[in-house]
C-alpha cells in the first residue's frame, strides 16, 4: 500500500509535516513501517495495531 504524501497526511491530521516525518522515522526505525524506493508503503498493520493497543506506549512524536 502506497501511503499519502507526509503534507497530504499533515493536513488530514491537523499537524505539521514535521511532526509526520519524525512519527515516519521513529515507525521505520521500530519496524512498524518500510519503504518502497522514496514512498513509505510497508505497513505492519498488526505490529501498528499492538503498539496502539499497548498500555503506556509512547507517542509516536
């Protein structure tokens, strides 16, 4: 899955492009997220899920 552009996402979320890059960098660093070449698009949906789940996990900020 190719995922929205981190400006696209920015917006959608009510944040800034930065604060998507540094949540990308963190994700990709935990192995909750890949690339495909310049895109973001290899999503460990059930890793994601466990991380959001998991009581006194850190924000992905």
């Amino acid at each position: 899955m190719r995922l929205p552009t981190q400006t696209t996402l920015a917006e959608l979320l009510g944040t800034t492009r930065e604060s998507i890059t540094r949540a990308f960098a963190r994700l990709e660093r935990d192995g909750d997220l890949g690339r495909c070449g310049r895109h973001y698009c290899n999503l460990d949906v059930p890793r994601l899920v466990r991380h959001i789940k998991t009581p006194g996990s850190p924000p992905l900020q």
